[in-house]
C-alpha cells in the first residue's frame, strides 16, 4: 500500500446464537465468547451476539444481520436433530453459494472427537457479500470447527471481496 492509497476498511462480524434457553434467560450462553474472541483475533470488528430462539426466529434475525451486510456471518446452535433445531433450514434459502467443504470438514474435525459431530447438519455459504456458517451450540464444537475455519477465512473473505490468489 502506497500513501496515497486510502487503508482497507476493517471486516465485520456477526453472531447469531440460536438456543431458546438462553434467549428465554435459563442458560448463559456460553459459545458466544469464544466467537467473540476467535474473531477478533482475525482482526473482525464485532457486533453484539444476537440471542434468539430455535426455529423461525433465527431466519428472522439472519435477514436482519445480513442487512447490514457483515463480511462474516457464524451461528451456533440449531444444528442437531431437535424438532426446533432449524438454524440450517432457516440459512440455506438466504444463501447465493453454499460451500459444502466447509461443512464436511467441520463435522470431519469433530468426529475425530465424538461420534456426536455426525449428527451436526449445519452448513456454510455466501449470501450477498457475507459468508455465512453454522457451527454446533457446545463450546467444545464451536473450538473445532473454528480451528477448522482457522487458515482459511481470510482466503474465504479475500475471494468474496474478489480477489483471485490461491
């Protein structure tokens, strides 16, 4: 970058928690700071954890946060088998791209852990200019898969701003 260039806005980020417990104040969530912090530590700017309850309520609060159009977009709970547990169901009709891999090698990092992460069905894409993914609601997944996301989200954000290195 020369002087005269103007310096590349910062990345934003956004939270969406999807757990009824914790949005009707039984249980603190407790994945959301290690989003948090994780993204962060990639130099995000991060807004507040949106909290909302399993089912319609996260396709909802999706489309309100991709108003806004953060470049990064990480959901956690609403994964499983639970008869409320939509949050891939409410993510993939907002999606332009979905991108499988991502998705195959968050549950493929967890299964190395727990024969739970099978029953993971969340998934990952863009929508617009964000990329979008769902990860478990335990802190435990929620580590995994962001080790998984590790090397490769800013390649993922360079690619969605249009950039073409490999």
């Amino acid at each position: 970058m020369t002087a005269c260039e103007p310096a590349p806005a910062p990345r934003t980020a956004a939270i969406l928690i999807a757990s009824t417990r914790a949005a009707t104040g039984q249980y603190e969530d407790q994945t959301a700071p290690v989003v948090r912090d994780w993204l962060a530590e990639h130099g995000f700017i991060v807004s507040e954890p949106v909290i909302v309850p399993d089912g319609t309520p996260v396709g909802q609060a999706l489309r309100a946060l991709l108003h806004v159009e953060p470049r990064v977009i990480i959901t956690s709970g609403g994964t499983g088998l639970a008869p409320d547990d939509k949050t891939p169901e409410m993510t993939r009709p907002l999606l332009d791209k979905e991108v499988p891999g991502i998705a195959e090698a968050i549950r493929a990092a967890g299964l190395s852990k727990t024969p739970y992460a099978a029953l993971s069905r969340g998934i990952a894409g863009v929508a617009g200019s964000t990329f979008v993914v769902n990860l478990p609601g335990s802190p435990r997944g929620v580590m995994d898969a962001l080790a998984v996301l590790d090397p490769l989200i800013g390649h993922i954000c360079e690619q969605i701003e249009g950039g073409h290195g490999h």
